[in-house]
RNA sequence: GGCGACGUGGCGAAGUGGGAACGCUGCGGUCUGCAAAACCGCCAUGAGUCGGUUCGAUUCCGACCGUCGCCUCCA
C-alpha cells in the first residue's frame, strides 16, 4: 500500500481517482452514502467476495460509532453471461439458479455476523431504470443501438480512462467487433440469444442489461447521481468503475462517486478467482475458522494491501483471538476479587490507546494499527489485574471501554462469556480440587485430563481453578 | 507491450528524513505441585539491488531485479 496524508480532523479515505487520501464529508442530507460492488450469484462466494463485504461493513460500523449516518448499498448481480452458462451446466433455469445462489450468498455473509447492507439491489429489480438511464444515454448521444444491441459511446465521454489512468489510445484492443462503432464501446443492452432463458423487452427489441450499467441505474436509484463513497475489489477498477463512471457521469453531469475505495486482492497464491479454479469457499472457511478468526484476519491487514490467504496466517489470527478472550476472563477473574482505588496507568494507557486508536482508523481505515492500540489495552489489563488490581469500578469501566473498542471492528462477540461448563465439568473439576488438597497430584492430572479430553480446560488462578470450553 | 500496486526481522504487519510500532513464533526469567494463562527481558547496526540528493535515507529521486493485479469475466 502506499502512504496517506495524516490525519487532521475526521476520517479520510484513500480515493482511486485522485490517487491521496481524502477528507470524508458527508453528503447534503447528513448522511455518508455508499456504494459497493457485491458478487454475481452464480456459485457459491469464495473467502475473497468477503473482503469487500467485511471492509465495508466494519467501515460502516466504524463511521456509525463515529457519529455519521450512514447508507450502505450493495448489489447482486442476477442476470449475467455466466449465470447462464452455469444454469446451462446444472440444467435449471438460470432464474431458479441465481435466486438459490443469492440466498446461499446471504446465508454465507450472514454468518460474518456484521448485519447486512441497508440495501441490497437486484438487476432483475431495476429494468425499468436500467432502460430508462440506456434511452438518456442514446438521447445525449453517448449511446447507440446497433443489430440489436446499445453500445456506449466511449470516444464521445472526455474523461474515459480517468479512474485506472488510462487512455484510449493506449488500451490493447484485440477484437474490432464489427457490431461496435469503436473496439471499446461496450454494451449496455444485449440483444436476445435463444440459449438464454430469460430476456426483457425494451425499445430496442427483448434482451437484458450489459454488465456496468447494472451498477449506474441502481446506485443512482438507491444514493442519487452523486455520493460519497463507491467501493469494491481493486481488480474493479477497469473497466467495470471506468465504465460506470461513464455511464452516470455521461448521463448526469456531476462526479458519480467522490471517493473511490476499493479494496486489494486476497491472494491464494495467485489471484483467487472462480474462472482459475483456485478458490476457498466463504462458508469451508467459516467452518474451519469461525467468524471472529476471519474477522480479525481480513482486518489485521490493511484493506489496500494484497493478503495472502493461508493456515499461516489463520494460525496466527486465531492465536490473536484467543489472547483477546483470555483478557475478558482476566476481567472477569478480577472482578470476582476486585482491588481497591484507581490503576493509574492502566486509565492513562486506556486514554492513550483510544486515541491511537481512533487516530487510526481516521486514516484511511487503518485497522492494523487499530489492532495495535487494542494490544497496548490488553496489555495494560493484565498488567493491573496481576499487579496492583483496581477496584471494581475501573475494572468495569474498563471492560466497557474494551468491549466498545472490539465493537467498532465487529469483534465484541469475544468478549461475550462462553456458555459456563455444564455441571459434570465442574464436578471433575471440584474433584480435582480434593485432590491438589489432599495433596494427591496424580489423580489430579488426571482428571484435568478427563476434563480436557471433553472438550474443556482447567487455569489455576489465585481465585481458584478457571474453567472454559477451549 | 501499456497502466497500477508493492518488495521491512523466522512468519504476519506498521510508522518514519535523524531512536525500525504491533502481533505470532523462538529463547531466558517470574508465578505455578504440574500445566495453562499472564507478566518481565531478549531476538532486523539493517529495511530487494545499485546509484543519486542530503550534514544525515528504510523513508525523497533514478535505474535495475523480483512479486502481484488490471488491460477479457472476476471482490
């Protein structure tokens, strides 16, 4: 990733378009509207469509604590060359088929445990605007049908190229495309083929929307000609944003989008894609990890850098999680025995760290650094629980302002005590005890093997033995 | 070929024109019957390579090497 301004006042982003860092303002209605490209339903979401959905939402979360209002839109695409394709192999009708993969998409990103976008838009659910903003397009004459087709215009839009930084000349063209005016024109209506089950009328015969424009009609439907945030895959950028930015800006006249944020690849030796065949499937990786773990993992990275997705770095994650549980049962330990008075330097390194904190986040959604300023927290608890213990009062402001913390990045379920030990356990365990009494330790290791062995651990504390599921 | 991102310790990952965060691992120690957790301490004289600017560069500039993305569907 590259380098971003400081912060100074209120967060920034970094935007594509302008290549730095920029001030986020909210919109004329008070709140931040944003935008971001989700998944074609054609198959089940790999671990790399949930970067977007988790940087995204966790940024929503984060401008909502921070007091903005927020609206947060996120389409599927439903209608597409390779929904066809796919309901062509499986033999159903491509409808049937996006509509089974849209709910397995809501179900797989339900479990993230983030919420959902406020709205999620379908092509199948904006024809009308989707042809309506086609006819503006061939009114202002940056659109033309052709046997059947439209085509955008892209000779008669100045500013195409500006988003990836490239220029028309310089753009490897490889089919001339005896349908097209020029190579690059794209297709914004597609005229109907007979192996394609679904089709819509419009005024230039039955067919069905070309990729980009999908996105143009129901950001403009959803946010208006202009907003404030437009997000997505980096690997978005050309020609699908390009495209985009055409269309809206073609058709309204003002800046579609004024930061454009998009996210860096997950890298699994290689690009993860569908069409390479080299894919994590977003619910194998919830099955194998558990959401906290993959949470915490899209989040430990900064989202512009490229992530290699591996058991390494799992491992790691899942370490880094189970150290921030551990500090929740030190609070919970404390409490049960609080101390007296106030921890100086646990209140100083609470203030302290809540400012890195926020600071970070302000910059360009520095989440790493985030994670830092939560460890410098962690530290400081357990520094004061074992040494000299506050009393209740700072333990549970404390806890508080931890949890709060873990709350801005969707990771305040670890501080959520896990279901105490069912009453056999804790059997084992009070047995256990009449067994260090009596001062016989080879029945005692043996029953936190037993204990162990059903799924539980023991922790000997000065308060006395701990008991969690592990 | 064009456009873009990036190369930091065993691994992951930050900031910064002048002391290289943070996490994981490893090592030593404290605590503990044991164990775990936790705490204390240690672990890059060097930041892909080579030049340049500078009193001074990992940080700025250039070249080269390498990785990745985009240029076709792709989060």
């Amino acid at each position: 990733m590259s380098t971003t301004s400081p912060t100074v006042g209120g967060p920034r982003l970094y935007s594509t378009l302008s290549r730095r860092s920029e001030p986020l303002e909210p919109g004329p209605d008070g709140t931040v509207r944003m935008y971001v490209c989700g998944p074609t339903v054609y198959g089940p979401v790999h671990v790399g469509n949930a970067r977007p959905f988790v940087v995204f939402s966790v940024l929503k979360r984060y401008l909502t604590r921070r007091g903005f209002a927020v609206r947060f839109v996120s389409n599927v695409t439903d209608v597409n060359d390779k929904i066809y394709a796919a309901a062509g192999r499986e033999e159903v009708p491509s409808a049937e088929l996006a509509a089974r993969y849209l709910a397995e998409y809501v179900a797989d990103t339900d479990r993230l445990e983030l919420g959902r976008p406020d709205l999620e838009p379908t092509v199948t659910g904006h024809m009308p605007e989707i042809i309506d903003l086609i006819e503006r397009l061939i009114t202002v004459d940056l659109a033309y049908p052709s046997h059947g087709d439209v085509y955008f215009r892209v000779n008669r839009f100045p500013g195409y190229g500006k988003l990836s930084g490239r220029r028309l000349d310089e753009l490897l063209v490889t089919e001339p495309g005896d349908a097209k005016e020029h190579p690059l024109d794209f297709a914004l209506w597609k005229g109907h083929k007979p192996d394609e089950d679904t089709f819509w009328e419009s005024p230039w015969g039955n067919g069905r929307p070309g990729w980009h424009i999908e996105c143009s009609a129901m950001a403009q439907s959803a946010l208006g000609p202009s907003f404030e945030i437009h997000g997505g895959g980096i690997d978005l950028a050309f020609p699908h944003h390009e495209n985009e930015i055409a269309q809206s800006e073609g058709a309204n006249g003002v800046p579609m989008a004024r930061i454009w944020a998009h996210n860096e690849m997950l890298e699994l030796g290689g690009k993860m894609s569908k069409s390479e065949g080299n894919i994590i499937l977003l619910r194998d990786a919830l099955d194998r990890w558990g959401r906290d773990v993959l949470v915490a993992f899209f989040l430990r990275t900064h989202y512009r850098s490229k992530l290699p997705f591996g058991d390494p770095a799992l491992e790691d994650t899942a370490r880094q999680v189970e150290t921030i549980r551990n500090t929740i049962l030190a609070l919970d330990r404390a409490e049960s025995a609080p101390g007296t008075g106030i921890n100086r330097e646990l209140a100083d390194t609470l203030v302290a760290a809540r400012n890195d904190f926020f600071d970070a986040l302000d910059d360009d959604f520095h989440t790493p650094r985030a994670f830092a300023a939560l460890f410098e927290v962690i530290h400081a608890i357990h520094r004061a629980v074992d040494g000299a213990r506050p009393g209740l009062a700072q333990l549970q402001a404390t806890r508080s302002e931890f949890v709060a913390l873990l709350d801005v990045l969707g990771l305040a379920s670890l501080a959520v005590s896990r279901p105490g030990a069912p009453v056999e356990i804790v059997a084992l365990a009070r047995e256990r005890e009449i067994a260090r009494a009596e001062g016989d330790f080879a029945r005692a290791d043996e029953l936190r093997a037993e204990i162990e062995a059903r799924g539980y651990e023991v922790r000997d504390t000065p308060e006395g033995p701990q008991v969690t599921s592990r």
